[in-house]
C-alpha cells in the first residue's frame, strides 16, 4: 500500500517527531516529567496515527528502527530538560510488545542512555498488559534488564486486559497506570470508581506508584487526589505539547 511504501521511507526522510505530555505529582501539583508520544508527519499523506502506523511498523518489520530512534530521541530530550529544572523531570516511553518480543529492547535502551548522558533512573519503560499476559520467561528476562539497568516499568491502561492479582505479584512493575476509561467514568458513582480505588489499593500494597490517564476535569483530579493517586496526566493539564511547549510548560509551572 502507499501508506506502506511511505512507512518504509520514514526515518530516512526523518518524519517522526515526539510530543511531551506532562505528568504532574498530586501532593505538590508540579510537573514530574513527561510521556513521550510518537508522531509521523509525512510529506504526501500528513499527520497519521500511531494506532494506525504502529501495527503496519509492527508487520512491517519498522518497529525495532523507530523504536531505537525513539529511544534516544526521547532520552536525549530529556537529557536537555536537566539544566532547566532543580528536580531531575523523568521520561516515560511507550514501548511495543513486538519491540520487546522481537528485539534487544534493554541493549537499545542501554545504548541510548549512554549516548545521551540521561541518567537511566529518570526513564520509564511502559508496557502493555498483553505483552506481559502472553509473554515467557524470555520477556520477563528482558523487562528485568531494564530495570537492572535503573530504568523503572510501568504497565500502560492498566484494568483493560486481564491481568490479576497473582500476575502483578510476579511481575517486574514499578507504575501502574489506571486507564483514561475509568477516569472518564470514575465521578458516575458506579463500577469505575470502585475499580480506580481497587486498583490504587493493589498496586500501593504492592509497592508501586499509580499513574491516572485521560484527566480532564478538576472533579476528575479531586477524585483521584482524595483516593492517593501518586501521579496524574490529561487535558485538564496540557495536551501532549511539541518540545519547544513542553519547556515553557515547566519552565512556567
Ligand atoms: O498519542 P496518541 O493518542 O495519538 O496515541 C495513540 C496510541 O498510540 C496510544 O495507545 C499510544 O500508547 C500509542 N503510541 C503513541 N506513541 C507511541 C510510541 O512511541 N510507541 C508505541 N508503541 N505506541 C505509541
Ligand atoms: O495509551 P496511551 O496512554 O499511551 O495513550 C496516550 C494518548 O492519550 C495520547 O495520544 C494522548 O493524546 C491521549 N490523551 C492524553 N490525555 C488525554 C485526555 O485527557 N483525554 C483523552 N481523551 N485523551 C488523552
Ligand atoms: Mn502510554
Ligand atoms: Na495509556
């Protein structure tokens, strides 16, 4: 297809680009760091999503070429954020489970880290609850090299798969993040709210830190501040921002 042949120029024409959204920490309402999100604009057919580029990169053999761009474009990005902030921002980085499955993600993530400078402690790996539900005993060897490395991992729109309670017991997860789904429904007073609180109780029990999605409202943020959430992302703080926005973001708040 077009969109195929595009995909397989894209890197070389350099059109991926990252968007930064903020990631604020509820007790004291500053900017903690940012979720990288990829972008591809393409000279003939625009801006596509990477719900819709992602699994072609993924089919197409592109995921492991872009996911090692990424990595250290991300990194390298947030390498420039340390001089302009007294609290070191961290970096959350969305991976595939191809990226994972098919690849050297933890040697990757070393090479970009060293290039960069970025301390691997301000990087957080996300995940997606399926790469974990259907992943061996070589997977999780590669998720515990990256934290080896001093990288945490956090497990992305967390209560959307299947993952139980015995599973987070075994598995190398630093974040949950409670997906924006709940969030949206959290203030109708019904299973979503219950499933927020159940999920902030499992995963503090189990040592982790609870990142809330898709926050647009201020009853949205009060809900999950009263409830303990550690962390909280969404529109009712910044869209994801181009690089340039993203340091006026923290440079103002
Ligand atoms: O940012 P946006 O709403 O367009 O993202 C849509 C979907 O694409 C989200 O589920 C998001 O996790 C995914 N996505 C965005 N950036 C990346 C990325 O860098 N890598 C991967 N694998 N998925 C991404
Ligand atoms: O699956 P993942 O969490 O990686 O998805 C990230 C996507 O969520 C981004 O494309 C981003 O644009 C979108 N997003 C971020 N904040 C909000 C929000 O407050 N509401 C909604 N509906 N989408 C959001
Ligand atoms: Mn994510
Ligand atoms: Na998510």
């Amino acid at each position: 297809s077009r969109l195929a042949s595009e995909l397989s120029d894209s890197l070389e024409h350099d059109e991926f680009t990252l968007v930064y959204q903020p990631v604020i920490d509820v007790p004291t309402r500053r900017t903690a760091g940012a979720e990288a999100l990829l972008r591809w604009n393409n000279r003939y057919l625009g801006a596509i999503s990477p719900e819709q580029f992602v699994p072609l990169a993924e089919e197409m053999g592109l995921i492991l070429p872009i996911g090692d761009w990424l990595l250290t474009a991300a990194c390298r990005e947030a390498a420039s954020w340390l001089p302009l902030v007294s609290d070191p921002l961290r970096i959350a980085i969305n991976v595939s489970p191809r990226q994972v499955q098919q690849g050297d993600i933890a040697g990757a993530l070393e090479c970009a880290l060293q290039a960069t400078g970025l301390p691997p402690e301000l990087v957080t790996i996300e995940i997606t609850e399926s790469l974990l539900l259907a992943s061996g005993e070589e997977v999780l060897r590669k998720i515990r090299r990256i934290r080896d490395l001093g990288a945490k991992i956090a497990m992305d729109d967390f209560g959307t798969g299947y993952a139980s309670l015995s599973y987070l017991k075994h598995f190398p997860v630093d974040i949950l993040k409670i997906d924006r789904s709940f969030v949206a429904g959290a203030l109708a007073g019904g299973e979503d709210a219950r499933l927020i609180e159940a999920i902030i109780a499992l995963g503090h029990s189990l040592g982790m830190k609870i990142v809330g999605e898709g926050v647009e409202t201020d009853e949205q943020m009060n809900f999950l501040a009263e409830r303990k959430c550690d962390l909280i992302q969404g529109y009712r703080f910044s869209p994801p921002l181009v690089s340039e926005r993203f340091r006026d973001f923290v440079t103002r708040s």
